[in-house]
C-alpha cells in the first residue's frame, strides 16, 4: 500500500501516545506510523483509504490527542516550513526598524 497521505497526533504525554499507538494496532488494517519525538506521531496511509483515515483521527482523539495535520505526505513539513520563515522573516523586519530609530 504506498502511504501517501498522512495525520499528525498531537499528544499532551506520552501516555497518551502511548495509549493511540495501542489503538492503532487494534485496527484491522494496521496503518504505517511514526514517533516523530515525546509528544509527536506521524501516520502514512493511502490517500483513497478514507474509512482508515476517519479511524486513525478517532483513535487520536480518543486517546485525548489532537490532530494536528491531515494532508498529503510532505504538504504538512512544507506549510510549517514557510510559517517559520515569514515569521523569522517578520523579525528580521522588526528588528531592521528597531535599528534604524536608534541612528
């Protein structure tokens, strides 16, 4: 099945996450997942597999998650990637007027 999709958990502790990854291996068919970090976990399923979808995001829920991207494979890493930028690009802004009140 290639994984061309993919959602993001959120969780508040690692039990949490714990308890979602227990989930997800209740499912009938056992999505791909990843633990990005502490509180962080990625699932890749196929895009055209909508049912898995809804099941992974209720399996999230459930397990006091939030579900922080459902988009395609890649797509959330880009979108994160060009906020930090604008705001990195923001302060830079901020801080070229700050200097230049100064002198």
């Amino acid at each position: 099945m290639p994984g061309n999709w993919e959602v993001r958990g959120l969780f508040g502790n690692e039990f949490a996450m714990e308890s979602a990854i227990e989930g997800l291996k209740r499912l009938e068919r056992v999505p791909e997942f990843k633990v990005l970090d502490r509180r962080n976990l990625q699932v890749v399923l196929d895009k055209r597999d909508e049912k898995t979808r809804v099941l992974v995001k209720n399996v999230i829920k459930i397990a006091h998650g939030y579900v922080e991207g459902d988009a395609p494979l890649g797509e959330y890493d880009a979108k994160k990637a060009e906020a930090k930028k604008k705001k990195l690009e923001e302060y830079e802004k901020k801080v070229r007027a700050a200097t230049q009140k100064k002198h």
